[in-house]
C-alpha cells in the first residue's frame, strides 16, 4: 500500500503538487447586447416568415489586468435578417431583426510560453466562450418572436489564422494603419 494520500475525486493517488492548469476561465457575462426590431409591429403579420440570417463575427482580446496575464476575451457577434433572401433587380427585403452582442470573458494565463498566448487568446479562448454566446443569440431571438437563430459551430482556430493572414496581407501592401 502506497503512503500516498489518495485523490478523493479520482480515487487514485494525488500528485504531490497539484498542476497549475495553464488556462483559467474565472467569468463570462454579456458586456453588450443591441436587439433591434425596425420593422415591428408590422414585420410580426408577416405570414410564415423565414428570416434570411446574416452573421458578422470578430475576436477581440485586451489585458484586463496590467501587469498579470489576466485577459479580457470579447466574442462580437453580429446578426441580422431579412424576411427573405436579397434577389437581383428588386426591391431590398424588410429588415425582420438586427443583434449586436458582445459576449465575453475573464481568461488568466499561467506558465504558457509567449508563442501560445495569441493562439489561445484568438482561438482556445472564443472556443469555450461560444456555446454561451451561441445560447444567448438563440433565446433573445426566440423571445422576441422569431424562429432561433441556431449558429452552426465554428473553427476559431481557422478563423484566427485567416484573420492573421489578412493583416499579415494588409501590412505587405501598406494598407497597415502605421504605415
């Protein structure tokens, strides 16, 4: 039998210094949230109204707390719909809703070498934030009395690196706001 005192949550034994785990999520909350209905009430007699569903996404991060690796990660969403797809030589269709959120979190960093923290900021960062965000956008548009708007998952990793790409492009053709 091992002198090792035993985890009581996993049953075996525990380390003897617990890990610090490199990324930490302390809070989330909405920051800001816009719903606009320009149309109500006259969008509401619609009949069968499918909106057309636009979205608009950004990731921002900023340090929360000088001096700590305490980040503020902000998820933008924008969405907006129409009563029915744009067509080609007719009239714009009416505008059904329109929501801008804001939905973020407090990220503390601990003991990740400096090439990872963009990464995990821009990418690992708005991964765990966007269920919550995704849930928020689906009940404001239900309650509002329209069908949920339901967002399909998305590869922030692949978002993040074709973010970079283009400012890595824009920087190149001088196009960079220092330049």
């Amino acid at each position: 039998m091992s002198d090792r005192p035993i985890d009581s949550v996993g049953g075996g034994p525990s380390p003897a210094s617990p890990a610090v785990p490199p990324l930490v999520l302390s809070n989330q909350y909405v920051r800001d949230m816009v719903f606009r209905v320009p149309g109500a009430p006259g969008i509401y007699t619609v009949q069968n109204l499918r909106p057309h569903v636009t979205l608009s996404l950004d990731v921002q991060a900023r340090r929360a707390q000088e001096g700590h690796p305490v980040y503020e990660v902000s998820l933008l969403l924008g969405c907006s719909a129409t009563t029915h797809p744009p067509t080609e030589n007719a009239e714009p269709p009416a505008t059904a809703f329109v929501v801008e959120l804001a939905y973020c979190g407090i990220f503390t960093l601990q003991n990740v070498a400096q090439h990872v923290v963009e990464p995990m900021l821009f990418a690992e960062c708005p991964r765990l934030l966007f269920s919550f965000a995704r849930a928020v956008l689906s009940d404001i548009t239900r309650e509002a009395g329209f069908p949920p708007v339901m967002l399909q998952p998305i590869d922030f990793v692949a978002f993040w690196q074709n973010k970079r790409a283009a400012a890595a492009q824009a920087i190149r053709a001088g196009d960079s706001p220092a330049a």
